[in-house]
C-alpha cells in the first residue's frame, strides 16, 4: 500500500467522520442558538435551561440518524476491510 493509499483512506475517513457527526452537532449548534436568543430576549440567564433542550434535541437526532450513521460507517469499514485483504503480503 502506497503513501498515497494511505492518505485517501484517512480523508476518507476523515470525510466520514464529518458526516456522521454532522447532524447531532448541527441540531445542537441551532437549538444553542435559539435558546441564547430567548435568554437574551427574555433576560432569563439560567445556565441549566441551555443544557435540558440540547440533549434532549441531540438524544433525538442521534436516534432519527442511527440507520444512516451505521450504513455509512459500515460502508467505509467494508472499504478499508476489502483494500486490507487486497493488499500483498
């Protein structure tokens, strides 16, 4: 396996990573936003009313996602498992 192997299979991991992580990170990142304007809107500056919504909206993405979350990371296994037998020893 060449250096160059090597480097595509980490961006492609890299790139896999983004995408499975990406939804629960961007439901978290809006729902943060919404409840900072509230606060700042309503003068309510409660620390503990941030964290309750955001776990809850990123518990309920991750389940919404779960079968796209292991479909890709199941693909990309399958790839680096099919170019680890390639391989020559």
């Amino acid at each position: 396996m060449t250096g160059g192997e090597v480097l595509d299979i980490a961006r492609e991991g890299v790139w896999t990573m983004i995408l499975v992580a990406g939804p629960a990170m961007l439901v978290g990142l809006v729902v943060g936003v919404i409840i900072a304007l509230f606060q700042a809107l309503t003068q309510i500056q409660e620390m503990t009313l941030v964290f309750v919504p955001k776990i809850l909206a990123i518990f309920i993405t991750l389940l919404v996602t779960m079968p796209f979350m292991g479909q890709m990371l199941a693909a990309y296994m399958a790839r680096v498992g099919e170019l680890i037998l390639a391989t020559p020893a």
